[in-house]
C-alpha cells in the first residue's frame, strides 16, 4: 500500500514536470516575423526579400489595384491578393539559396514580368 501510493506520486511528479516542460517549449516557439508586400501592377514592393533558414515568416499581402497572385514554388506556397483585404501566408524556408516569387494570376500586359527574389540565408 505505502509502495503503491510512493509510485502513484512519483507519477504525478513527471505528469507535473511534463507540463512546466511543455509550457517552456511553447513559450520558447517565437512569434513569426510580419513581412509585408504591396502587389500593383507589375511589380512587387519589396521586390527583394531576404530571409533566415528555418524562420518561420507570415507574409502581409495587399495590392493596390487588381487581384494578384502571390507564389513562390520553391516553397510551395501561394495565395491569391483580393484588392481591399490583407492576405497571410505563412512560410518556413527550409533551404538556402536564391528563389524567385511571382504572380500568378494574370493581371493584365506585362503580368509575365511580375516577380521577385527570396533570398534564403543561413
Ligand atoms: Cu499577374
């Protein structure tokens, strides 16, 4: 009997420190970074974005005139930007290198130029 009730605490202990653990681990998990983008007919503004390996991002899109496209397929991520609303994406990159970002949804003449550059660091 003293031996089950011994067990039955060491038990609730763990159970107890399990959840000061994962508290700690959700509170260590950072916020993403906003990163916001303004589309218009053709272009991107920013049209150069630079970002950490493994940073978990959102991106703010608007755009100031007709519906855009947003993709970047290297990350196979993608949104479409409704005039009027904000549009969130949310990204992770998980590779270096230097990437391109596009619309694609066709917006008028010169929509085959609109795009961007990622750059993703270590
Ligand atoms: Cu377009």
């Amino acid at each position: 009997m003293q031996l089950h009730r011994r067990l039955l605490l060491r038990a609730g202990a763990a159970v107890g420190l399990l959840a000061v653990v994962g508290q700690i681990a959700v509170q260590a998990q950072p916020k993403p970074r906003i990163i916001r983008i303004t589309a218009r007919k053709f272009a991107y503004e920013p049209a150069e974005l630079t970002l950490k390996l493994n940073e978990a991002v959102v991106f703010q899109l608007t755009t100031l005139d007709v519906v855009m496209g947003f993709s970047v397929p290297d990350f196979a991520t993608r949104a479409t930007i409704i005039p009027g609303q904000v549009t969130e994406v949310p990204m992770t990159p998980t590779k270096v290198g230097e990437f391109t970002f596009l619309c694609d949804v066709f917006c008028g003449s010169g929509h085959e130029n609109m795009e961007g550059t990622l750059r993703v660091v270590a």
